[in-house]
C-alpha cells in the first residue's frame, strides 16, 4: 500500500468451538457451536460491508484435527456467501496447547501479531470460549493491545 492511502482493511479474530451434531450423515459429525454461529453472523452482518473483510477463524479447541478446523472455515463461508459477503478466512491451530493460560497468551500473541482490529466470538456462560475468556483475558486484549472485544450473547 502506498504511503499516505488509508487502510481499509478490517481484520477480526473470531474464535469458535466445534461440536458434535445428532447428523447420522459422517460429513456433518461436527458443526459450529450455535453461540459461535451467532458470533460468525454478528461480524460478517456489521463489517460485512467494509470493503476488504479479512477473518482470522481461531478454533479454540486444543485436540481438534484439522478436519474439524476446516469444517468450521467451511460453515463461515457458507455463512458468508448467505449473507452475500466478500471475506477472507484463514484458520489459526491452536494444538499443542496445555492448558487454558496457555491458550489465553496463544489468543493474546495472535492479536498481538496478527493486526487484528477487533475480536468478536460468541458468548455462552459455561462454554469452553467463557473458561479461555474468563478473568483478565478482555481486559489484557483492551489494554495491552488496545482491540476490542465484541461478546455476542
């Protein structure tokens, strides 16, 4: 980009949890957690519209395969093309991970790098995305990297 041109990028973090579904059809085992659905069509209804939407889709669990992962990029495409969306998804892996403080610091260093302008994800008391998001993870997110955090009931 040219030095003095705005940049009209809109880069969210959405994170989202896979779960199991009742389908007796094999290819629709898992789908995306209904608070996370509500989180994907929150973001992609209110800056759905910027000209070039980039979403950086983080699956929160930690011993998923990359099968689940892509399946929940999938559901975010075809949220997108639904709502007649023009985004960019890329996933994230979060394997490896440990533990819950492990993944909070893995979030915080994805904001941190990622020029991330605002995280949006579905909230659920009681969720896995409530125990990774719970205590000071907003607030570190809101101070130290100074990015918003949009929680969709």
């Amino acid at each position: 980009m040219p030095v003095g041109e705005p940049d009209d990028r809109m880069n969210l973090l959405i994170p989202f949890d896979i779960v199991p579904t009742t389908s007796q059809v094999p290819q629709d085992a898992f789908g995306v957690a209904p608070a996370s659905e509500r989180a994907i069509r929150y973001a992609f209804g209110t800056y759905g519209r910027t000209d070039d939407l980039q979403v950086t889709a983080v699956n929160l669990a930690t011993d998923t395969i990359d099968l689940e992962e892509n399946l929940g990029a999938a559901e975010m495409r075809a949220i997108a093309d639904t709502l007649e969306v023009d985004v960019e998804i890329s996933v994230h892996s979060m394997q490896g991970i440990d533990s819950i403080e492990a993944l909070q610091r893995e979030v915080l260093d994805l904001v941190d790098t990622g020029d991330i302008d605002t995280v949006v994800m579905g909230y659920e008391e009681g969720s896995f995305a409530d125990a990774v998001f719970s205590g000071s993870t907003p607030e570190k997110l809101l101070e130290e990297q100074h990015t918003p955090v949009v929680l969709v009931p």
